[in-house]
C-alpha cells in the first residue's frame, strides 16, 4: 500500500486522497476504527466509498479521520496533517510486514 501523505482537508480531490481512503477502508475493515454498532460502521464504510468513488475527502473521510485522531490521542481535527500521516503509515507498514513464527 502506498503512503499517505499531508497535508490533506475537506474539498480535496485526486490520488493523495484515494490513498488516504485505502488506508481508511483497511482500518474499517481490521477494525482499527471502532464504530459504534455494525450499523454505524456499514454507514461509515458507505460514506467512504461514495467518497473514493470521486478521489474527494469529504464528509465521510473527515468523519473517519476526526474518529482516527480521537482514538489515537492526536489533534482531532478531521484533517490529515503529518502526525496523521505518520500514524496511519505506520499501521500500513506493520500490516505489509511479514509476521514472524
């Protein structure tokens, strides 16, 4: 998986932001980001998607970002800045790691 980078906001469109929703979606999906009940979660996911399908952070990512921030003690903000980006590619290298028996 690539690299997310920053800074990345609300209105912002192109392949920054379709990698940043990669890394979204992976953390929905391992449970990273914890909904509230599975259907708090099945809207988040719905959001996501309706976002990536136009390359936009919009509402749903910055919902999804503001909800990673929080779990993760950092500025919530719903914005990608480089403490953001750090955390989040620091998930993604240890996930493409190998895991050693």
């Amino acid at each position: 998986m690539e690299k997310v980078s920053h800074p990345l906001k609300i209105g912002m469109q192109g392949t920054a932001v379709v990698r940043l929703h990669d890394a979204l979606q992976l953390c929905l999906e391992l449970g990273v980001l914890v909904a509230e009940s599975p259907r708090d979660r099945g809207q988040l996911a719905l959001g996501l998607a309706h976002d990536r399908a136009r390359a936009l952070y919009g509402d749903a990512t910055a919902t999804l970002v503001d909800r990673f921030q929080g779990e993760r003690r950092l500025l919530a903000n719903g914005e990608v800045d480089a403490a953001v980006a750090d955390a989040l590619n620091e998930l993604m290298r240890c996930w493409d790691s190998p895991k050693l028996h």
